[in-house]
C-alpha cells in the first residue's frame, strides 16, 4: 500500500489557506504544531509560538477557537516561563468525556535536552491556568518525551509520544514514538514503540506521530520524519498504518507531503460530521520561517 491508496487526505500548500503568521520573519520564528479539536461545531486549536534560539524559542502556547476552522479567536495564552519552561513544543487539546477540559504541554527543562509533559484542567479552554500544571509524563535521565497525541477510544486513553534519547547530546535530535495507554488519561503505561526509524529510508534520523485516526478497524497515522540531524525542524510528513493503536508501519518510500521550500509537519487531522476534514499543519514558507496553515477536504468517508 502507498499513501496514494489510502482513502484519507493528504495536504497540499497549493489548496491550503494561511491560519497564523510566525511571530517574525526568517529562520527560527514559528507558528504551528498545531493540535485541534471539533467540539459542538466550534474548531478548537491550541498552537505553539517561537523565536530564534537566544530569543525565546517555544515562549507559549496560544488556545484559540474558530467558527469556520480559519479565523482564529484567542481564548488564552500559556507563557513558557510561566512553568518553569525553557521552551515549549507541540500541545493536545481535548474535552473528556465528562466535560472537562485538558491540555498537555511539552516542556523542555532549562539547560539540558530533556523534556517532560505537563497536564492543565479547565472547566473552558479560556480558563486554563499554568500555576494549576501537574507532571504527568516526566521522562528521565535517559529519554525526553514530548509532542503528544492523545486519543479516548472504547473505554481507555491512548497516547503517542516522541522519545529522545539524553545519553549523547550531539544525538538527542533521534526520536521515536512510544505508545502509552491510562484509566483516566493522567497515570500512563508505557507498551513500547509504535513508529521507530527506518535505516537507509528519509525517515532514518527520526519519527514523530502527529495525528492518529481510527479507520475501518485499523489506525491510520500522519507523522514527521527526518534523515539527519541537519533536518531537524524541517520534517516531512509520511503516513502509516496500525491493525493496533500500539504498532505503526509506515507507508510508500517517500514522504506524502512537503513544503516546496523545507518542512510540513506536526499535521494535526480532524474529522467533520458531514463526511469532510479540517487538516492543520505546520509548514516552512519562502524565507525559512514557519507559518500555521490549513485545508478543507470533503467526501472523503471515514468509517471510524
């Protein structure tokens, strides 16, 4: 199977609409790693900021809300130094299913290559306090995790997150993603790797989970990949498929989506209720910065 087989969409820069401009102009200022939800008919989105390295670098986290899944509505802002963060990554925002509102926040530690996830609660997604952050995926001295996907599906939470390795700092750039199951989406278990490294392959160096979707029975995954160190932060973006949410095998030899001038990455895929998709990604544009972008599809039928 290639992802030209896959009956789910693939983003384009040609069809996709600008969300957010970086914070700057030129390499090192960001705006994406997007993550969303579609809660009541409103798109809900939380979306990471950053500067140059020495600038600020992931200086906070914004949640917004759309009506048309374009315009965004800034409903509050997380601020790195607010949690003791020297940068922070890519965000899951959800609802439970009992109502409550959460948002887990990749937190890199001052000084090191290490980062943990820390977990906020709010009654509404305008409410969340970073004074009210808890650990709840801490890594240790050998592993750094970031980046979660997080899904609730037939009873149990399931999560994604990339895995890198602190021994040699020259080689904290790999990753992998691990596979992580809980009662109640705070205490997790770890089940071992979901996505590793092909070797010889574009996704040699690293791979990142960044959306994944029940389909027909299986899991379908978009996920960043890179060859080298040189890559990190330019990823593209390849598709695999899971009988099990716990093992991922990635499609085709080469990426399904790039930015003709670098890095498509961290797509975040939400289904519509009327058998469409709102697809956000983070994507490198003409001058090295990062700009949040979005794309539309419809009649694409995911039976869940």
């Amino acid at each position: 199977m290639t992802p030209a087989d896959l009956p789910f969409p693939l983003p384009s820069i040609d069809r996709s609409r600008l969300v957010t401009d970086p914070p700057g102009d030129g390499p090192g200022h960001w705006a994406g790693a997007p993550s969303a939800c579609l809660v009541d008919g409103t798109m809900y989105v939380a979306y990471r900021l950053r500067a140059p390295v020495g600038e600020g670098r992931g200086y906070a986290v914004v949640v917004a809300r759309s009506p048309d899944g374009e315009r965004l509505e800034t409903l509050c802002v997380i601020e790195s130094r607010s949690l003791g963060a020297e940068s922070l990554e890519r965000p899951a925002l959800l609802r439970t299913p009992g109502g409550r509102w959460r948002l887990y926040l990749s937190c890199a530690t001052p000084g090191t290559k290490h980062w943990r996830i820390e977990l906020l609660e709010a009654d509404d997604p305008a409410s969340f306090d970073a004074g009210t952050a808890t650990v709840v995926l801490p890594g240790d001295e050998r592993v750094g995790v970031k980046d979660p996907v997080i899904l609730y599906a037939n009873g149990r939470w399931h999560l994604w997150a990339s895995c890198h390795p602190l021994a040699d700092p020259d080689e904290a750039d790999q990753m992998v993603t691990d596979y992580a199951t809980s009662d109640d989406g705070v205490d997790w278990r770890w089940e071992g790797t979901a996505l590793g490294r092909r070797p010889g392959h574009w996704d040699s160096r690293g791979v990142r989970v960044s959306a994944v979707v029940p389909y027909a029975g299986r899991a379908l995954a978009w996920y960043d990949g890179r060859a080298s160190a040189a890559e990190n932060c330019e990823e593209r973006t390849g598709v695999a498929v899971g009988e099990r949410f716990g093992r991922l095998v990635p499609q085709g030899t080469a990426p399904a989506a790039v930015s003709p001038y670098g890095g498509l990455r961290y797509l975040c895929a939400v289904p519509l209720p009327d058998d469409g998709w709102r697809l956000y990604y983070e994507a490198t544009r003409a001058d090295g910065a990062h700009e949040l972008r979005t794309e539309l599809h419809s009649g694409v039928r995911v039976d869940a």
